[in-house]
C-alpha cells in the first residue's frame, strides 16, 4: 500500500500535468474534449491518492484501523 508521501508526490504530478495544458488556455480547454476530460480525470478523482490520504489525515486518534480503500 502507497504510504502519503508517494500520495502527495501522485497529486502534485497531476497538478503539473494540468498546469501543462491549463497555460494553454481557457479556448483550448473549451475545443478538446480529450483535454477536458483528461484534467477533470485527474483533478476530480481519476486517481484515488487524495481520497486515501484523507481518509487517514481525517481519522481520530484511537480510531479503528479499517483499511483505507
């Protein structure tokens, strides 16, 4: 299982891949639907890292150990 850390490194790749395209621009966006779905893919859920690492961020001390998806 990824710990955090490698989490955190999956999310701030997928910010830099957004940021790639997003400086191409909002027209650019708007006419590729390949690029629109790719960045909702990544920023919305298209990869589980942030809804992991939340869930534990969010456990209470003491809290049962369930595993975290």
């Amino acid at each position: 299982m990824r710990d955090d850390r490698e989490r955190l490194a999956d999310i701030l790749e997928a910010i830099e891949r957004i940021e790639k395209y997003a400086a191409r621009g909002r027209g650019e966006f708007d006419n590729e639907e390949l690029i629109q779905t790719w960045i909702v893919m990544l920023s919305c859920g298209g990869r589980p890292p942030a809804r992991a690492a939340t869930a534990r961020a969010w456990r209470k001390p003491g809290a049962s150990q369930a595993r975290d998806g």
